[in-house]
C-alpha cells in the first residue's frame, strides 16, 4: 500500500504504527460516524465531514511534521485504530491522542501504541512535555492516561468540544 504522509514506521511487540493509507479510510471514517464510539473523540454524523477528517489527519503530518499513525497489528495487518501526536490550530498544545477500533478494545493496543508514540515524541523529535486532552466523560481514557503516568493539571474549553480536561505526561526521563 502506499503511504499518505512522511510518517516513519513504528513497531512495538504486537503493533505497526504507521502513515494513513487510502485502505484506512473506511474504518477511520465509521470510527467517526460511530455516535457511541466516537463520542470521547469527536463524533461526526455526516460521511462527507467524516471523509473530510480524514483529509485532516493526513494534511496534519504535512503541515507539523507528525501525526496520527495507524494501529496496525502484527497478526492480523488489520488497522486496529490511530494513535499519535495532534496539535491543530486552537490546541493549547501537542497532545498525545489514542482510538482503537471496535473488536480491538480490551486487549492493551492503546497503552502499547501510546508508550510508543510517546517514546519517538521525546527522543526522535526533541518534544519534553506532551498532553492527552480528554472530555470529562470518557473514564476510559482517562484511566489509560494515569496508568500513562499522567496527571491532570487543568480544565480548559475545548475548541471542537467544549469542556476538556487536560493531563500532563511525564517528561522524558519520568517516561
């Protein structure tokens, strides 16, 4: 397949992170159009805004330099969900973001792909601080972000959500 953005190729144990193809469409875009998955994320009822997203994920490697990767495992080469590192303009700052595709929940992706991703933000690309911003309903991920190591630090508004809560990851060396 061919790859979509300048997104090296990240691999732990059982994961593939790599650059969005145009294979990954479909699943990304009824992750979104998903009311009850999407909802911690950001659901988008409409197909064409979904598909519009997922123009977004790809131009934002483009325009930052990073990204969403695309889980994918190593068993199945199935795209499991996305898992990088997000900072569109409005964003108090780069933030450490993760979604795993329904059948893949409760098997530890999101934590795997996070560590990683977390890992190449600090040591490949210099980053020193990273947070996960996350709406104040989704205890799910803000489970994942303290078992992370993180903390929460403040609420702030959300420009696409509203009210969020953000969590600070700890530094390189406490990573």
């Amino acid at each position: 397949m061919s790859a979509l953005t300048p997104a090296p190729v990240l691999q732990t144990q059982r994961l593939i992170l790599r650059s969005p193809e145009l294979r990954d469409a479909e699943p990304v875009i009824a992750f979104l159009m998903d009311e009850n998955r999407a909802s911690g994320f950001g659901h988008i009822p409409k197909r064409d805004d979904a598909w519009r997203w997922f123009g977004l994920m790809v131009g934002h490697w483009h325009i930052r330099g990073y990204g969403h990767f695309v889980i994918e495992t190593k068993d199945s080469h199935q795209p499991a969900g996305i898992c990088g590192l997000w900072n569109p303009d409005g964003w108090p700052e780069p933030e450490l973001a993760w979604v795993v595709f329904d059948d893949f929940e409760r098997q530890g992706i999101a934590h795997e792909a996070a560590l990683r991703v977390r890992q190449w933000a600090y040591k490949d690309l210099g980053m020193t601080t990273l947070t996960s911003n996350i709406v104040p309903e989704n205890t799910r991920s803000i489970a994942l972000a303290e078992r992370l190591g993180a903390w929460f630090e403040r609420r702030y508004d959300n420009p696409n959500m509203g009210d969020g809560l953000l969590y600070r990851h700890p530094g390189q060396e406490g990573a």
